[in-house]
C-alpha cells in the first residue's frame, strides 16, 4: 500500500508514491568498523555517534584545485591532504564535485609514502567485485547529483594514528560554448579554514583569447582583490589563494566564508572562414563557429502543455516565459501555439508572421493559459508538424528554420498514451524535414522519452528544474536555440588523409555555440590539409581552406607540454560522448554495437563513463574494492514514514492490502481515542499491471468526549448532538464546540484539535478527476501525541512514545544508490535500507524530502505481531 506513516509529532499520509529521479555517480565500500560514523552524502544520518571531538582531531590543512584547459579541454586536479592529529585511528573524508558533463580519468590516496591507484573496469566485471565486498560485509558511501550541473563524489578511509593522507581525483571534459561563452565551474565547500588553500586556472588558447571573466557567489568586496588575473593573447592565469585569517567567515568566526562556487567565463578570438584547426601528434581538432553571420529566420511553434499538473506556479512561470520569448521573435520569424491536454487549442490554426500586432495579439492569448484535463502529447505534437507542413506548402518562405518547441511535465495518459508508438507517430510525421527541442519540466516527467524523440527528430532536450527561475531557465533555452546561423552543416576532410572523425554533419549552427570535430591523421607528419566548410544560412555558406597547423613551442616558449596527449584525449571524449547519444536510438543490433564501441574506448583511456566503472583497492581492508560509477538514473522511494526528532532520523515502512480493508491506527483505551483508516484503490488497471492503494477514509472517535467523525475524500460527517452533520471540501468552515474543535481549508485539509487531547490534520490530495487510473486521497497526521497515555498502541499509537533500536553493519543494497544496514529492534534482527520519503504537510504538492530506515515485508519485526493483527470490520470497530 502506498501511504506515508510519520512520527514527528507523528503524520501519516498515504497516497501516489511520488517517483522521483535519484541520481546516483556510484558507490566507494567502507569497511564495517567505520560505518557507525559516517556522514552519507545521500542525507543518510548525520550521525550514529557524536563526531564533535573527532572533527576537532582530523585536520585538512591543503586543498588545491588546479585546472588547465588546452583548446576548450579542461584537465582538473583536485588534491586534498589531511592529518589525523589523534593518538587512534579516524575516519578520513574527502569529497569534491564535478560538473555532470566531466569524465573521472584518475583517483589516488597516498598513506604514509603508499599509493593506492584506481583502475577503470567494465562496469559488470567491477560489479562482481563489488558483490564479493558485499559478502564481505563491506558498506557504500553514495556519490550523488548535486544541484543542476553537479556530481558529488565522496570516500572515506579509516588511517592510523598522527597519519598523512593525500587523496587526488583527475577528471576531464570538453568546454561546451553557450551563448558565446565558455565556463569553468569549481565548486567549494571546505567545511573549515584550510592552511594551504588554491584554486589555479591556466587557459591555452592559440586562436587568441577575447575575454576573461571571473565572479563567485562567496566574495567580497575584501576577497575579490585576491583574486589574480594575467591575461595575454593566447594565454590566462587566474589564481584566488586567501590566506587562513582571510578565510573566516567574520571576525570573530572560526568558520569558512569559502562556500560556493567560484566561475572562470572566457571567449576566443574568431577567426574568418573555416574556423580554428589543431594538428598535434597524430590527431587533430577543428573548431567552427563563424562570426559576422545573419540570423536564418525561424519558423516555430510553441507546443504547451496545460493538463492539471502544470497547475500553480509552473503554469503561472510557463506564461511568464512565454511573454518574454514572444517578444523576442524577430519580425522576419514565423510562428503558432498549439496548447493541449487532453484536448487541442491554439492561439491561431497556421502561422503567423511576427509582426507588433501579431505579437501583441500573441501575448494577450498567452495570458488565457489554464491547466486542467490529461497529457495528450502526440495529438499537440502532431499538429505542430501539420502548422508547419502547411505553412511550407501555402507560402514562398525565405530560406528558414523550421523548428518545434514542446514544454511538459508529465507523462502521456490521454490520446495516444504509448511513448514508443509517440516517437515513432512523431518521427514519421517530421520525416526529417524540421527539429524538435523537447523541454522537460520538473520532476516527474518522463525525460528519457524526451530525450529520444529529440534526438531521433533534430533536436536538442533539456530538463527545467522547478524553482524560482523557472521562467528563466525557458527563456534561457529558447535564447540558445532561437538565432540559427547555418542549417544542414557539412564539414569534409580528406578520406586519404584523416580517419576515425567525430560526427561531421550538423543539423544547425546556433549563434553563440560551436562545433567542434576531430579525428586522427594517417600520417603523423602531415600538419595541414584541405578542408571543406558548407551550410545554408540567409545565403548559401562555403570555403575551402588549407590551414596550417600552430607552432606550439614559438606561441609558448616558456612551458612544457601542456598535459600530454590532450589532442588524443580531447577527441576520445568527443568521441565517447557522442557513442553515448547515439546508443539511445536504433535498432537493439545497433545499439549493442556503438555501446561495445564506447566500452572499449572508455576502457582505453581510462575514463569513467555509464559503461564503466573505477575500482580502488583500500588499504587494510583484505583488498576489498570500491567501486565509483558515473552518474545514471534511478527511481524508487519508501511511503511510510515515522521521525524521530530525538535521533534526527526517521523509520518508514509500506502496509499492503486489498482495497477495502480497514486498519486500526491508534488505539487508546485509556484516553478514549480510537483513529482507523481504510485503504481504496486505483479506479482502474494501469498499463503497467501495478495497482496503486492508498488511504481514502478515517474514523476517528473519542468516546469519552462523544466524539465521533468520518472523513473521506469526499466529505465529512460529524456526530453532533445525536446528529450526523455533513461539510464538503468544496468549502471552508470552522466549527468550535465545547470537546473538539474543527478548522476546514477548502479543498485542502481538515484540522481536528480535541479538548486537552491530540490534535490531527488531515490533508486532501486532489488528482485530475478524469486521470484514467487515479483518485483523491488523503494524508493523517498527528500532532501533540504526548498527551496520549503511554499504553496508546495501533499501527502508529505503538511509536507514539519513541522506539529503541541500533543500526550497524552499512553496506551497498540491491540498489548501488541505496544502502542496506543491519537493525536491532524488539529483539528482531533486520535487514533495512536508506531511502527517502515526502513529507506534505508544509508543501501539500512537491512535500518536504525526508531520509529514513525502509522495513521491508510489511514492517515485520519493526511493528507488534503481524500488520493482519491490526485489520478491523468497521471504521469504528476495535480490536
């Protein structure tokens, strides 16, 4: 049954298990003796043991993040010392973030002159390592996503007493230009003041560099003059180097005012014609992006979805953005507005030019936009496709782009509901002929379906992160993609001379972006030959060059080799990355084989990719491995849920049962006050088979106070004087008696406070009432439960006054992102698992995320006797 059963005070709010993306990097074991003590990057405990004087005898006394970037590739270096000034062994953390987009190539702990090396595996030969440790009794410490363009990647090691230990992660990635820009992100968060503290960046730009720009969202006014910057034509230093004192967070603080992100944003000079083109040790690279080009007009139809669950605020933030876009439609663009749920309506049946008028009309109709009804994504895709087929047929338009932008946040469940038989309905229908740029937003949307259907049909996808700058992010996108410089791109090399090219065909150039190919020479002693250059633009785009390639040592006589084969590694990455895009669409036969493709470059050049994973041998633990994965996605969180404030942890667990059956939650013989409720079920079968439960009914009586209520999604009834009285959700009342107060919000919760007792909320969850499977649902929580007597028992009563019980023995789940533990409880020995579950009672629609302990099997062993114990015939029966 999904439900959520909390103790704070104590809550329980059954409903949809929200489905939430966990995004996990991977998983680095810990041995057993260090588990009572870790701090879990995945919001596991922050403690099972006070760690006050061990943090005062671990000190990190350098950290230094040193990054180059060689012609847009970025080479990062992260190096961490720490001493443990105890007289014992401690534990000793390191972790550091990493943009989404980096491959790690490296990771090293240094003890005592040892050196333990990671080695990159496939990820299913690393896995059997990995399930030997778990034998082993071995535990996970989670690297996980961390805000939108961030991976934490975090380890531990126990080490001796007055010991050294040195970590240092490498990890790489290809600078990608974004409205004219490129940008280096280091993330810091020392947690203390650092001795020897660095953040060094060198920039390597042959072509020339335009501009250098440095900001943070942790200087001051006293920091920025630390900041050192030197730029020359081809070359940057930027180094921000604060001493211990310049740290503090204030005067009188010991703490760190270093804590954010510190941001490099640089542009190269632009060469005319074909661009910039690198010959350096057998391979090259070829970097694109013309300046002095007129935008090609764009013909675009905005494809907007308003079903019920784009209701509040990201309907309210989708019209903000849109008012912003549509205004920035030049007056040669072409343009429509498909709206859907499960019905279509648009602002005009063709394309308008973006002329005032048409813009102004445009902008008064984006104010008429509403949510309400189901997802039909096909039916508004499909009619974006016939706008622009017929726009192309009816009318002599320029040389243009034709381009679809569509905005979600669900699932399909109206219409054509299969997102397979969508993608293919889509493909067809575009046929090539125009792009699609999908734009997912908030957390419940389908994004992978997203994704393939961008990819299959020219286009690009994107998440929208539900927050405050929603409106920002749509517009921020649409900026990116609304000013194409070239359609159809071309660029061709000698067959003869250069083999093994990244992708060399581009659907469009945008203004403000780049393209970048590379490839290895068949001869290592060619440094220039013939390239050709095509496109369509505002006109017909074409040159032929025959480039020379930089002398290296003359633009930097004063440096060593940068850092190796970058030209090599450069085009690896590129190349991988690209593996990896293409592996999500084709055929299986042809997926299996670009996948096998990626594995083994992955594995050449030691990067850490979906494919593969690191494997670290720690010292003193029987060579039992670690394993770090690269980021993937996961879904998966518990629904019931009982905090305990004392502990600053929480226990959850799931109940489940057929449709109907009523359970007794509370029980107090003594008080008089008895709460049952009772579970109701999907309206109807979902595609998937997995029939969704959750509580739609609650009896709650207090018989001493002749108080008796029952409340549904539907309404409530009150035993009033003998008389049943009955108040809909539809409105708002308060009823105020001598024995029981009620407070009724409408449409939202049910607030019961009984005469020197406990105090309830009930919390209304509204789904689209034509959701084909879904229903209404409530959520009960409990307030002020100390004033029940301590015999109070029931599915919740029994936690009502604390519960005793010890974690130990952490280790990786069935799940890498997840954790497994051992619990002792009431004499029981469990197996549990670290999770998540949504607390609703401050925000009745996203909630509050809350880490807990999951009980499996219908929380046996955690509750008294079986949960079948707890089954009444009536709402108002007892046991």
């Amino acid at each position: 049954m999904s439900g959520l059963f909390a103790l704070r005070r104590l809550l329980l709010c059954s409903g949809l298990g929200l489905v939430l993306p966990s995004l996990v990097l991977g998983a680095v074991l810990i041995s057993p003796e260090e588990a009572a003590d870790t701090q879990f990057a995945n919001g596991a405990p922050r403690s099972l043991q006070k760690r006050s004087t061990v943090n005062n005898m671990v000190e990190v006394y350098s950290v230094t993040v040193d990054c180059t970037v060689t012609l847009r590739f970025a080479h990062t270096v992260i190096t961490s010392k720490t001493l443990n000034k105890a007289n014992s062994s401690q534990e000793i953390f390191f972790e550091v973030e990493l943009p989404k987009t980096a491959f790690i190539t490296n990771f090293t702990m240094e003890i005592e002159g040892r050196l333990y090396v990671g080695v990159v595996k496939e990820k299913e030969k690393a896995k059997k390592q990995y399930e030997t440790a778990v034998k082993a009794g071995q535990t996970a410490a989670l690297v996980k996503a961390s805000g939108r363009k961030m991976e934490k990647f975090a380890v531990s090691v126990n080490i001796a007493a007055l010991s050294n230990i040195t970590f240092t992660l490498t990890h790489e990635e290809l600078l990608q230009r974004k409205l004219g820009q490129y940008e280096i992100l280091t993330r810091i968060k020392p947690k203390q003041r650092i001795q020897e503290f660095k953040i060094i960046t060198n920039i390597y730009e042959p072509h020339g560099i335009s501009y250098v720009d440095v900001h943070s969202t942790f200087l001051s006014n006293e920091l920025l003059p630390l900041v050192e910057k030197t730029v020359t034509d081809k070359k940057a230093h930027i180094s921000f180097s604060p001493t211990l004192e310049q740290q503090r967070s204030c005067p009188d603080c010991e703490g760190s005012v270093i804590d954010g992100d510190f941001i490099v944003k640089y542009d190269v000079k632009r060469e005319k014609g074909l661009g910039g083109l690198q010959v350096i040790n057998g391979y090259f690279v070829h970097y694109f992006a013309p300046h002095n080009l007129c935008p090609v007009p764009m013909n675009v139809v905005f494809v907007i979805d308003e079903s019920g669950s784009m209701s509040g605020t990201k309907i309210q933030q989708t019209r903000e953005a849109m008012l912003a876009i549509i205004q920035d439609l030049r007056e040669e663009d072409h343009f429509g507005i498909v709206l859907f749920d499960d019905q279509l309506r648009f602002w005009k049946s063709s394309l308008q030019q973006a002329t005032k008028q048409t813009v102004k009309d445009a902008m008064e109709f984006t104010k008429t936009f509403r949510s309400r009804g189901g997802t039909d994504i096909n039916a508004g895709v499909l009619k974006a496709v016939d706008m622009l087929r017929t726009a192309r047929r009816g009318v002599i338009l320029p040389p243009s782009a034709d381009m679809i932008i569509l905005l979600t946040d669900g699932m399909p469940n109206s219409g054509v509901s299969d997102t397979v038989q969508i993608q293919k309905n889509v493909h067809e229908a575009i046929g090539g002929n125009m792009s699609l740029n999908c734009l997912g937003f908030g957390r419940d949307v389908e994004y992978p379906f997203l994704d393939v259907m961008s990819q299959q049909n020219k286009g690009l996808a994107r998440r929208i992160f539900e927050d405050s700058d929603a409106a920002l992010q749509l517009q921020g996108f649409y900026r990116e993609v609304s000013s194409p410089l070239l359609l159809d791109v071309d660029l061709k090399y000698p067959s003869n001379t250069v083999d093994s090219l990244t992708t060399n065909h581009f659907n469009q150039l945008f203004n403000g972006s780049e393209i970048i190919v590379a490839g290895r020479l068949m001869d290592n002693d060619i440094d220039n030959f013939l390239v050709e250059v095509s496109g369509k633009g505002c006109e017909d785009y074409q040159v032929k060059e025959q480039p020379s390639a930089s002398d290296w040592s003359a633009m930097y006589p004063d440096e060593e080799y940068i850092f190796g084969d970058f030209t090599e590694r450069l085009w690896a990455y590129l190349t991988i990355q690209q593996l990896l895009d293409k592996s999500k669409v084709g055929s299986p036969q042809e997926k299996d084989n670009i996948t096998a493709k990626a594995l083994a470059m992955s594995l050449r050049y030691n990067f850490v990719t979906p494919l593969t994973s690191m494997v670290v041998t720690k010292p003193d633990t029987d060579d039992t491995p670690q394993v770090a994965d690269k980021l993937t996605e996961v879904d998966g969180d518990p629904h019931f849920l009982i905090e305990l404030p004392n502990r600053e942890d929480a226990l959850c667990f799931n109940i489940n049962d057929k449709p109907g059956t009523i359970f007794t939650l509370v029980k107090d013989q003594d008080s008089g006050v008895l709460v049952n409720g009772q579970i109701i079920g999907d309206k109807a079968v979902p595609p998937n088979g997995q029939i969704h439960t959750y509580f739609g009914r609650f009896g709650i009586v207090h018989q001493t106070l002749g108080v008796n209520l029952d409340v549904s999604t539907q309404d409530i009834s009150v035993l009033q004087d003998g008389n049943w009285v009955k108040l809909m959700w539809s409105g708002t009342a308060s009823l105020k008696g001598p024995n029981m107060d009620l407070l009724l919000t409408k449409d939202h919760s049910l607030t019961v406070t009984l005469k020197d007792s406990v105090k309830f909320v009930i919390l209304l969850h509204k789904v689209w009432k034509k959701h084909p499977y879904h229903r209404d649902y409530l959520g009960f929580y409990t307030l002020d439960s100390h004033l029940l007597s301590p015999n109070v028992h029931g599915l919740l009563g029994q936690f009502y006054h604390s519960i005793e019980f010890e974690v130990s023995n952490l280790r990786p789940g069935q799940s890498p992102e997840k954790l497994d533990a051992t619990m002792f409880v009431k004499g029981h020995e469990l197996n549990v698992t670290r999770g998540r579950q949504r607390d609703f009672r401050r925000d009745i629609k996203k909630g509050e995320s809350i880490p807990c302990w999951f009980i499996h099997n219908n929380a046996t062993g955690l509750i008294d006797g079986e949960a079948s114990d707890y089954v009444v015939s009536g709402l108002f029966s007892t046991l």
